[in-house]
C-alpha cells in the first residue's frame, strides 16, 4: 500500500506518538484516538484512511500481540470505504472512456485543429491556462467528472500547492497519486499543440537580429521565452523585417508622426 506524505506530517506524528505504550492498557481508547483522527470512515480523507490502515497492518497486530474488537472493527471499515471508493474511481473512468472523442474534438477547437488560426498565448502561462479551461469547463465537466473537477480546480487557483491538490483529491476520494496522474493527462491535452504553425523551422532559416528581436517582444505576451520564439517565427514567415517595421510604427507613435496611410503600410502584417 503506497502511504502518502502526510505520514509524516504533525497532526499523525501527535497521534501515534499518543498510542505509544497504550494499546494493551486501554484499547479502546486508542481505537477511539484513530477514529478521532480519521472523522467519519464515509467521509475521511483517503490519504488518512491510507494512513490508519497501514497502522494497524504494522507487525504488532499482524502477529496477534495487539488484537482488540475495535482494531477489526476499524480495519473492515476502512476496507469496504476503500472498496466502494474504488469502484466510484472505477465507474467514472468508464463514462471517461465514452466522452473521451468529444472532448478531444473541443480541446482540438480550442488549439487549433478545426480553427482556421491557432490561438496565440496571452498572459502568462496560468493565465493562458486559466482562460483556456474556464472555456472548457462545461464540456469537461459533462462527459469526464474527473477532469472536469480539475478544470474547474485549476480555473480558479492558478498554481495551487501540493497540499491544496491533495485536499481535492481527498475531497473525491481518490488516491493523490492517481489523482496527480489525471491532472498530467488534461494538462497533456492543453499543451499538446504548439503555440506557434512554424516552430519546427530551425533559428537558421530567420535573420538573427530579427529573431532575437522577436523573442524579446514577444515576452511582453507570455512568460516563456521558447513560446515567445514560436510567435516570434510565425511573424517573421510573414514578414522577413517584422520587427524592424514594428520597432519603426513605435517609434512614430511615440512621437506622433505618420498619418493613416503609413500606418497601413508599416502595420500591414502586423496582428
């Protein structure tokens, strides 16, 4: 059985520390301690339900030295909790199955496979993200329960921690590491198609200074430089000085010189 991290964490370390020595005195007052620390068997976090059964699977009441009523008692609880918590993750895999083609056809929308243009990133990446899923979290949530709680999760806690993670996944009843393991695959999903429709051209086939150019304009759009050099090649497959002519545009805004028509010439290419 996989223990999660939380083992080692100071709410379990207070209790085991507390059944020390306890249990052939007073075994029904450190049963009573584990179902304290636990709540209610249906509605516990599976990470402590993970927890308490590994406890009470440890050598000392697997060889019989410490057996108690309320020891079976907790231990059937626990595994029929698991059970049914296993067959829920179970079932919702299955209707995953099903609606897996339609969500693959709307994420395919939303990065470009039936649009005419690719989207291009705005923001940051956890902005980008956050639009992305908020669009898709109707569709997700319909056909997939599990991605559509990790959508509708990631829309509104943008870089959430680990332990904010692992609270969800308690909160379903589903194992963290398996959980983290669905996140992986929505994230997948969101990244799979590049940003940029000329990222596979080598840096060789652009000018140099206007590449270079490029890629720190477009860090103004998005906090990573390899999807700022993508954009960056999209605009210079339009225009070999792309850069240069907006550098100039500027300029001229700043000091406001030029009418329409320079305008339509120098922007002509430009978004």
């Amino acid at each position: 059985m996989r223990v999660p991290h939380e083992v080692k964490g100071k709410e379990w370390q207070k209790v085991r520390e507390s059944l020390l020595g306890q249990w052939k005195k007073r075994p029904t007052w450190c049963c009573a301690q584990l179902v304290k620390y636990m709540g209610s068997v249906r509605k516990a976090p599976i990470n402590k339900l993970h927890i308490v059964m590994n406890y009470l699977t440890g050598t000392g009441f697997r060889t019989g030295k410490i057996k108690h009523k309320c020891i079976s008692n907790i231990r059937k609880s626990i595994s029929e909790e698991l059970k049914r918590r296993k067959k829920s993750t179970t079932e919702a895999n299955i209707m995953d199955d099903k609606g897996i083609e339609l969500q693959d056809k709307y994420i395919g929308t939303l990065f470009g496979e039936e649009a005419e243009e690719a989207p291009v990133a705005t923001g940051d990446f956890s902005a980008k993200l956050k639009d992305s899923l908020g669009e898709m979290t109707d569709v997700g949530s319909a056909v997939e329960p599990i991605h559509g709680k990790i959508i509708e999760f990631f829309r509104k806690n943008p870089n959430p921690s680990d332990e904010m993670v692992h609270q969800l996944a308690s909160s379903i009843g589903m194992n963290p590491h398996e959980f983290e393991r669905h996140i992986y695959m929505v994230l997948t999903k969101m990244v799979s198609k590049p940003v940029g429709k000329h990222q596979h051209l080598p840096d060789s086939k652009f000018d140099p200074a206007q590449l270079a150019m490029g890629a720190k304009v477009e860090l103004e759009h998005t906090d990573c430089p390899i999807m700022a050099k993508e954009i960056a090649k999209d605009h210079l497959m339009e225009c070999a000085d792309y850069y240069s002519r907006l550098a100039r545009m500027e300029d001229n805004c700043k000091r406001g010189v030029g009418g329409r028509q320079d305008y339509q010439t120098i922007g002509r290419h430009l978004p």
